[in-house]
C-alpha cells in the first residue's frame, strides 16, 4: 500500500487544525482535542466495528410490502 493516504491525511488534518486556530482555537488545545476523539473512536470500534449502524438518523432499511399483490 502506498503512503499516498498518509499524506493526504496529514495534509487534511493541518488544514483542519489551521481552520480551527483561525477561529480562535489553541493549536495545542485543537491537537489535543482529536487526540481524545481518536481515543474515542477506537473504544467505539472495539464495542461494535460496524459504525455505519450508529449514524442518528438513519433507520434500518426493511423491504416493502408496497407491492401490487402485498396481503394487507
């Protein structure tokens, strides 16, 4: 695997840090910031890996019975 990611990671994460100090944010309080956020997505995924299922908002999707021949 390339390190291509890697670097298109690294450059938009100091685009968002940099976003974040021109509104007024410590750079040194932003970093550490997405450090705690990343501890919080490992725990969530060593609880449940499909973190697809957890978005708010999104309602599992069932077949319909809306079909011409569908019994009441």
């Amino acid at each position: 695997m390339s390190r291509d990611w890697k670097d298109g990671l690294r450059e938009r994460l100091e685009d968002f840090v940099d976003s974040l100090v021109v509104q007024g944010a410590k750079q040194a309080d932003v970093y550490e910031a997405i450090v705690e956020e990343v501890g919080h997505l490992r725990t969530a995924y060593e609880r449940d890996p499909d973190l697809a299922e957890d978005r708010p908002g999104v309602e599992a999707e069932e077949p319909s019975n809306e079909w011409p021949g569908a019994l009441p």
